[in-house]
C-alpha cells in the first residue's frame, strides 16, 4: 500500500512538472531569485509522508510542515512544522545548487499515549536538474521529547518537493 501512495505521489508531480517549469520561465535559478515559492512532495525514513514548504528565497528562511506515520515505537500519525534557514546556495558546475539548512520546530504525535516533542533538523536541499523546479533533500533530525516524558529522539528522511510561485 505505502509503494502505491509513493508511486502516485511521483506520477502527480511528474505530469505536473511541464506545467510548473513554465511559471518559472523554464529555470530553477530564476526561481531561488523570486521573493517566495510553494512546494510540495514527500519525505521517506521516519517519518514516512507528505510535506509542504513555504520558502522566501532571498532571505533564506522557509516554514515547512508535514503530516506523516511514525514507526517509531508505536506506530502514530506524525505531524511537525517549523521554521528553516537556508545558507547561501553553492552552484555546481550545470546549475545545480547546493543548500545546507538548519531549524526548529513543534513536533506532535498521536497515540495511545500522545507526545509533544522539538526538533532540530539538519540538511542539504539540491536542486539537481537546472531546468525543473523540483527539490531534492535529505535531512537528519535530533530532537528532545518534552510530554508526557523526557527523552531524546532521532529521525531521518530523505525527500522530494516540487515548486511553484507563491
């Protein structure tokens, strides 16, 4: 079942991706110069879902957010947002760019025993392909679980997003 969903998810943003390329006047570069822009994807590892990002280019600062199942534990379903930084984009030799990002943010999952915890993810945004709008990332996330314990967690995903002007 969790194959069907992914490989919907790839097909959607694949017919979708001529359309958005066009927005953008057909380059990523233009895009990353544009005041803010909208994405869209999914994330694999843990969580396993989708995720949304509302990102203002030029200043490097984005809110992400997702709605995902944890298979940590006991499974739950799994929802964070937060606030990220971009630093400056290294651009590669073909035009691709390279952003490392930190954050924070709210983490909620609901169970049998709810939690409520934050995280601090670390990672790397790509954007491989100079002529598509489409994010690569990867990111590992420590965090500290604050109800109904304490404790320390840790997560890791690996996702993709496509991008749209907002």
């Amino acid at each position: 079942m969790r194959r069907m969903v992914l490989a919907g998810f790839v097909v959607i943003a694949l017919a979708t991706a001529g359309n958005a390329q066009e927005g953008f006047a057909g380059r990523v570069d233009a895009l990353t110069q544009g005041p803010a822009i909208l994405g869209g994807g999914v994330v694999v590892g843990e969580p396993t879902g989708l995720t949304v990002k509302y990102w203002w280019a030029e200043t490097g600062f984005a809110l992400d957010a997702a709605v995902a199942w944890s298979f940590v534990e006991e499974a739950s379903l799994y929802m964070h947002a937060g606030a990220l930084f971009h630093y400056r984009a290294f651009e590669s030799s073909g035009g691709r760019f390279l952003m490392p990002y930190v954050g924070l943010g709210p983490v909620f999952r609901a169970r049998e025993e709810s939690a409520l915890a934050l995280r601090l993810p670390i990672g790397l945004s790509v954007f491989a392909f100079p002529r598509l709008p489409l994010e690569l990332f990867g990111e590992v996330v420590p965090g500290f679980q604050l109800l109904p314990k304490t404790d320390l967690e840790f997560g890791a995903g690996l996702g993709v997003r496509l991008y749209f002007r907002a």
